[in-house]
C-alpha cells in the first residue's frame, strides 16, 4: 500500500484507540538522551521529563513532533544554549515522561506544557514548537498566552486543512494495528523522509524505534498513541484562528519538506503556500524558508536554523 511509505514520525500524514496504561518501559528509559535530564511533576499524575541547558535573558521552550521526543532538539540546544536557557520536554505518553490513558488532543497537550511552565515559574517563554509540537504551541498561544513572549514554528502543523473527508481517510489508514505492521524497511524509509538527505547522526533515531519496537508493551503503547494523536490534531483545527494570535511569530520551513503539504490529499498544494497562508493568517510573523531542508528543518540545517532563532530573539 502507497500509504504506508507515509507512515512518519511527525504529524501531517499520520494518525486512535484505546491506549493500555503503563509507565515508561524499560527500553524508552535506557535510551541516552544527550543532556541530564529532570522530571516534573504537573496536574497530579503527569510526569514530564525534560532538560535544562544554558543561562541567559530569554528563556526557550522546546517542544517535539508526533512519534519523536526531545532529541529532536539537540542541535537546537548544543548551538543555543550558549546565549539563552533552553529547556525540552518529552510530551506526556513521549519519551522518558509518563505514560497512561491520556486525552491526546492539542488542549491536552497545551495544558500540560502550561502546567510545566507554571511548576518551573517560567516567564515570557520564548515557545518553540516542530510539527505537531508547533499545533500545540499554536493552541497554547490561543487558550493562554499568558505565559508566553513569542512563537517560533518549525514546520508547524496545523496550518494545512482538512475536510470531514479526510478525517474519514485518516481513521480508516491510519490505525493502531498499520503502525505495529510497518516493517524495518518501512521504518527506516518514513524516518528518512523527514529529511533532506538523512545525516548519519541522526541514525539514532531509526536505532531507538526498532528498540522500542523489541519491547512488545512499549510498542503497543507507542502503535496506540501515534493514531490518537494525530486525530487529536485534526479535531481540534487551529488554521482558522491563526488571525487570534497575538504574540511576534516566526515560521521556519524546509523547501524540500516532503510532509507538509500532504501530498496524499493535496498533491496541487506546496509548502510555499503553506507557509504564506500562516504568515498572512498570522499578523505580524515572518516567514522563513531553507534549502536544503526537508521536514526536520531545525536538523538538516542546524546552523542557519539557530542563526534565524537567534536573530527573531534578538530583533530590536
């Protein structure tokens, strides 16, 4: 089947059922994540674990896309935190943070993250989300942008829509038992299209799924969550209320990105009018794209991802 060459790490293609609880097995907890990492407790029952590297004037919040953790960020973080505090969580159900039968929708998410900005006593987070991470951000921003001073979206979605028609295509291909069948050529293949030309060091991340993938139980929590979450995303649109957003925002892109658009349902669409929608939708943002980059924009060119971060920060 076509679709399954589809079957990604992050958001726009992928998509529920039941999830069986369980706390962090064991093969998740023996990965080596790159900084120390802490944990936080939030809302009684979440535990989120993240890191914490560097000092400076502005705080940065780092948040992953579907089916990653905060590895994604570790270039972001080696070639930031010289100059700013930069911290990345694992979302709830993700990584090393707890796991359970969770909602799995983007207000879901964004209470938790606010509920760990609280925990910390963050102020005027900088909130940088990719992929489904940047819908959450979105969706933070909206319902409590209190907390936060800008936006930085790294192929975010959310901006892309879909109709009642595709949320049936979704619920159909993209199911608990598609995700378990994909085979380690499949794997290898959906992690590779994330990127422009995958770097071998980004080969651990191919490495931990097929880890995970060894340990029945995580697996099945993982091939469970993954459907959830991406229903999740399209329940609870967010292109609409772009014009809402009252926060600066810059919106990074890849130019090779071969997630967004969904080439599946809209093969006339591109990721150039992708990202003018958001900064036409967004009053005020800017609107960056970057060769040789694919979906994984802040990995294939870590340098001038960092430099266009720094330089937003920085604006006068």
């Amino acid at each position: 089947m076509r679709f399954l060459q589809y079957l990604t790490l992050f958001p726009i293609i992928l998509l529920l059922t039941s999830c069986a609880t369980a706390q962090n097995p064991a093969t998740v907890t023996t990965w080596n994540y790159p900084f120390n990492v802490h944990y936080a407790e939030v809302n009684d029952s979440v535990r989120l674990a993240y890191v914490d590297e560097g000092t400076g004037p502005e705080t940065l919040l780092f948040l992953h896309g579907l089916g990653s953790n905060l590895q994604a960020w570790q270039k972001t973080i080696a070639g930031l935190s010289n100059d700013y505090r930069c911290i990345a969580l694992d979302l709830p159900g993700y990584g090393k943070s707890s796991q359970g039968d969770y909602a799995f929708g983007m207000s879901f998410f964004a209470n938790q993250v606010a509920a760990f900005i609280e925990s910390l006593g963050l102020k005027e987070v900088t909130l940088v989300g990719h992929s489904m991470g940047g819908q959450v951000a979105i969706t933070l921003a909206l319902q409590q942008p209190k907390y936060l001073k800008q936006l930085v979206l790294a192929a975010p979605a959310g901006l892309e829509t879909f109709s009642a028609e595709n949320r049936v295509f979704f619920a159909t291909y993209v199911q608990p038992h598609i995700v378990r069948a994909a085979t380690e050529a499949q794997i290898e293949a959906n992690f590779a299209m994330n990127f422009y030309d995958m770097p071998e060091d980004a080969r651990f991340m191919v490495e931990d799924r097929l880890e995970m993938r060894e340990d029945s139980q995580a697996y099945h929590y993982y091939s469970e969550m993954i459907p959830r979450c991406v229903l999740g995303m399209l329940d609870e649109p967010v292109a609409d209320r772009l014009a809402a957003l009252d926060l600066p925002t810059l919106l990074i892109f890849g130019y090779e990105d071969q997630l967004i658009p969904n080439k599946l349902l809209h093969p006339e669409l591109s990721v150039e009018a992708v990202g003018e929608f958001g900064q036409q939708s967004i009053q005020g943002s800017k609107l960056v794209f970057l060769n040789e980059a694919g979906h994984f924009v802040q990995w294939d060119q870590a340098q001038a991802f960092n430099n266009e971060v720094r330089a937003f920060i920085e604006k006068k």
